[in-house]
C-alpha cells in the first residue's frame, strides 16, 4: 500500500485539478492521512522541483498548499511528523536548497561552507524570488508553528532551532537602503519588493509566531505557578537561542 501511494504522489507532483481533488478526498480516512502525510513529506522536494521547473503555473503551490493546509491543521498529528519524520529539518532544508538552486554553489565546499555563502549568493532578483516560489514552505511554516504543541516542541530542539537561525539568517537584512541627499528621486526603484517579502515570509511571520507562542505557554504556566514553574524550564538554550533572535527582528523592524 505504501509504495503504491508512494507512485502515485510522484506521478501527481504536478498536482492536476484531478489528481488534487483525488487526494483531498481521500484525506478524510484518518488513517489514510496519516500515511499520506509521511510520503508527502518525504516526496516534499520533488514537489518544490517541479514548483521551479513550472513556476509559471501559479496553480500547482496553490494547490500543494490547499493539500498541506489539511495535513498540518491537527497539532498531535504535526508533532507526530516533526519527531518521526523530521517534518521542520525538511521545510527547512527546503528553504536552503532553494537558494542553491538560484545560485550553484562549489561542490568541494563542505556543508557549513555552503550555508555561509547560501547567506552571501543570495540574489533577490532570481525569478525563485520574484515569483515568491517559496510561498508553499513559508505557508507551510506559518500553519505548522501557529500550533503552541508544535512551538514548545520546536523551542525544545537545540538542533531545530539552530537550523532555523541558519535559514533566517541568510534572509535578514536585504534591503540595504541609501539616502539620497543630492537631488529629488523622481521615480523609486521597484527592487525593495523581493527582499520586502522574502524577509517578511521566511523572518518575520516565524518570529512573530514563535513570540506568540512563546507568550501562551508562560501565560498558562503562570496560572499554576505553585505546581513546579514549568515555564521556566522551557527556556532551553534552544528557547534563549530564538527569544535573542526574535529580539534582534523586532529591534531591526521598529
């Protein structure tokens, strides 16, 4: 049963109306989208290839999104993948190849070596990211950490978190501005849209996400502060690890 969903998701990674639909149906058996789920997840990159290789078919991410919307609505099911099927490393590393794509790296470089020039090659002016390509993976995020079960899992991995500074990282900062002091700009450049956006959706509505999760679970653990001061545990240095982060967005944003 497995391999044969497994032919069938990559013969349907293009996601045609028909194939989609067939999918979303058959999503209604629990079991069937539990199983479901973990190929998708496995099959995730082949669907952001074929995102790339049709980027003009604004269709496809929209009805990958329509189908990954559903899978990640339930929080237990969520953090089920994230420890079994390593579901944030692949959204994640997603994000990383996505730059690699845009910008072939050295393939003698070692892997540390090629996420710091990931975070230097970006060039926001490559059609990945002016056709915003990566809208499935940031929408993706947003769905999977507005569950407080998945923030506190997340904040709970030093090896998560690190891997998410690495990607956001590499995505601060790419709107570097001049003033203009010597005459009128009679007409600005339009080219501060893509990083506009690119910060905005793989930075700042992570951030923004996190903080607020971060805000729920020490509002309930408060409520019981006598019964052990959980809450405090939280702060793993993984949890310090992204506070520091989220607040170094907010200081850039204001």
């Amino acid at each position: 049963g497995g391999q044969l969903l497994e032919s069938l998701m990559l013969s349907g990674t293009y996601l045609s109306s028909e194939v989609s639909t067939l999918f979303l149906q058959l999503l209604f058996d629990f079991d069937f989208k539990k199983r479901f789920t973990r190929v998708f997840i496995r099959q995730y990159r082949q669907f952001m290839r074929t995102i790339l290789r049709l980027h003009e078919h604004r269709e496809i991410p929209t009805r990958m999104v329509d189908i990954s919307v559903q899978l990640f609505s339930n929080s237990l099911l969520t953090v089920q993948m994230i420890r079994e099927e390593r579901l944030l490393h692949t959204l994640f590393r997603n994000v990383l190849l996505l730059v690699d794509e845009q910008a072939p790296l050295d393939a003698r470089a070692g892997s540390e070596e090629l996420r710091e020039g990931a975070a230097r090659a970006l060039n926001c002016e490559h059609v990945i990211w002016t056709k915003r390509s990566y809208w499935p993976i940031a929408n993706d995020l947003v769905n999977i950490l507005s569950h407080r079960a998945v923030v506190e899992e997340f904040l709970g991995s030093v090896e998560l978190v690190e891997e998410w500074l690495v990607v956001i990282r590499g995505f601060q900062g790419l709107d570097g501005h001049v003033r203009e002091t010597s005459g009128h700009v009679e007409q600005e450049s339009r080219h501060w849209t893509a990083p506009f956006f690119i910060e905005l959706e793989l930075v700042m509505e992570q951030l923004a996400l996190i903080d607020s999760g971060l805000k729920d679970l020490f509002g309930a653990e408060s409520q019981g502060e006598g019964e052990g001061g959980a809450g405090e545990e939280l702060l793993t240095e993984a949890g310090a690890a992204a506070a520091d982060a989220a607040d170094a967005g907010a200081g850039r944003g204001g």
